[in-house]
C-alpha cells in the first residue's frame, strides 16, 4: 500500500513504484471511475489505428438501397416503439 497527497492545486501524485508496476507512464491518459467509497484509476486503452479499408467490408449492404423518407420512417418507428414502452 502507498499513500500519497492530493496538492494544493487538486493534483494526485501517483507513486514511481505504482508507475513502474502498472507500466503507466508520464502523460498517459487514466480513466477514474467514482466506486461510492472511493475511486479506481484504469489506463485509457488506446483504439488501434485503422484504415478504412479495415473497416470498410463491415458496411456492406446486399438490399435494395434505401431511401431517405425509408431511413427517416425507420427512425420515427424506432422512437416511436422506445417511447410508448415508457411511462
């Protein structure tokens, strides 16, 4: 266990030792995650850059294209079923 100080400023100063364990390193981005009793401190986990070439097969569509009134219809039932389940 290591105990630190939040600075006059807010700032937290996370240990060398708890760096070098996690592997975390100056300027890394954290997410902090509010537990109620306290608070957990997890790395941002950087997305792995892509092309969109990389990503790009999962769009493809077979069908007959859509329209845009079928798109906007598609939309109006969408929050039309989301709303009448409420209340």
């Amino acid at each position: 266990m290591e105990i630190t100080r939040l600075s006059s400023e807010g700032k937290l100063i996370i240990p060398q030792a708890m760096l070098d364990a996690h592997r975390w390193e100056r300027g890394q981005e954290l997410i902090v995650i509010d537990m109620g009793d306290g608070i957990l401190i997890k790395p941002k986990k950087p997305f792995v850059e892509t092309t969109l070439a990389d990503v790009a097969g999962c769009l493809k569509y077979l069908g007959k294209p859509k329209s845009i009134q079928d798109l906007e219809e598609a939309i109006r039932l969408g929050v039309q079923e989301q709303w009448h389940d409420i209340g």
